[in-house]
C-alpha cells in the first residue's frame, strides 16, 4: 500500500512537471524564430563570431564572454548592454555604425532569450534603474 502511494505521488509529481514543461518549451523555442526573427539575425551575422553562434562565448582570439546562462552577462541592465554595444567596450568593437538602433534593441530582445526565466526576471527587475533607450 504504501509503496503504491509513493508510486502514485511520482506519477502525479511527473505528471506535473510534463505539464508545465510543454508549453514553456513551446513557447522557448518559437520566440527566437518567430517573435524575435530580426534579433537572431543580428546575432547570427554580427556577435556570434566572437560570443560563439549559441552564446558559448570564447569564439575566436577576442575571448569574448560566453552570453548564455553559464556567465554574468544577464547582470547588466539593458540599457548598459545598449551602450556597449553602440559605442563597445574595453576589448568589444564599437558597433554603433554597423547596426540601427533598432537592430540594437532587437538582438538585446534575443540575448533575453538566452537566459532561464530567474535570471530573465532579475535582470529585468535591475534593467528597470537602467532602461533600453528607445531608438
Ligand atoms: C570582435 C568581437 C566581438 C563582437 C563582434 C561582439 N562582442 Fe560582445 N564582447 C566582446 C568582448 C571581448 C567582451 C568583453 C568586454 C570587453 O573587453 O569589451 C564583450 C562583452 C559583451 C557583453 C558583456 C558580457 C559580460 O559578461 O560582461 C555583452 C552583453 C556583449 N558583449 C554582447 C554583444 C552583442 C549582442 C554583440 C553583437 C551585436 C557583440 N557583443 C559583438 C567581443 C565582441
């Protein structure tokens, strides 16, 4: 009886967990495509030679830090990574003239992508003393 209990917990307990796990997965992986398509883009032709095509970092002799979950790039606001990219950073180019704002705005959009819905969540909440400009 009462291992069929426990059974039985584990079942629901999967069950659960199937549950909230499918939409989240649908909705993850649709975004990048067909919410954000202009945002990839972006990354795919201008970042992802130095911060590597899913954001593994370290692509080539910039050593550009990795840009998904495993380091800190979901610590900067938004509107700090705005401005290095605009205007770069101590080893990163400046891509100002390269992208439009709105282009800037986009691949920011796709870097939240990235990141697990906590770390979204606090960088939003700290992006929130130092805004996206609007283009
Ligand atoms: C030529 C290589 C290069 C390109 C292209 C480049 N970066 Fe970077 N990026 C770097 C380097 C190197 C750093 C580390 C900071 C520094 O030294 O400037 C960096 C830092 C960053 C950071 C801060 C990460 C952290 O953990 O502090 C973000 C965010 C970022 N880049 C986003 C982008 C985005 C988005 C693009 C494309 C629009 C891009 N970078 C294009 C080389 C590059």
């Amino acid at each position: 009886m009462r291992r069929a209990i426990v059974l039985l917990s584990l079942l629901v307990l999967a069950g659960c967990a199937r549950g909230q796990e499918l939409p989240a997965t649908g909705a993850n992986a649709q975004q990048p495509v067909a919410g954000n398509s202009l945002g990839r883009d972006v990354y795919l032709r201008t970042c992802a030679a130095c911060h590597g095509p899913d954001g593994e970092g370290y692509a080539n002799q910039y050593k550009a830090p990795a840009l998904d979950p495993t380091e800190h790039a979901w610590h900067h606001p938004d509107g700090q990574i705005q401005r290095l990219i605009r205007d770069g950073g101590a080893v990163m180019p400046a891509l100002g003239d390269q992208l439009s704002p709105k282009e800037i705005v986009a691949v920011i959009t796709y870097l939240h992508t990235l990141w697990t819905p906590v770390q979204l969540e606090r960088q939003q909440a700290s992006s929130a003393f130092d805004p996206l400009q609007s283009p």
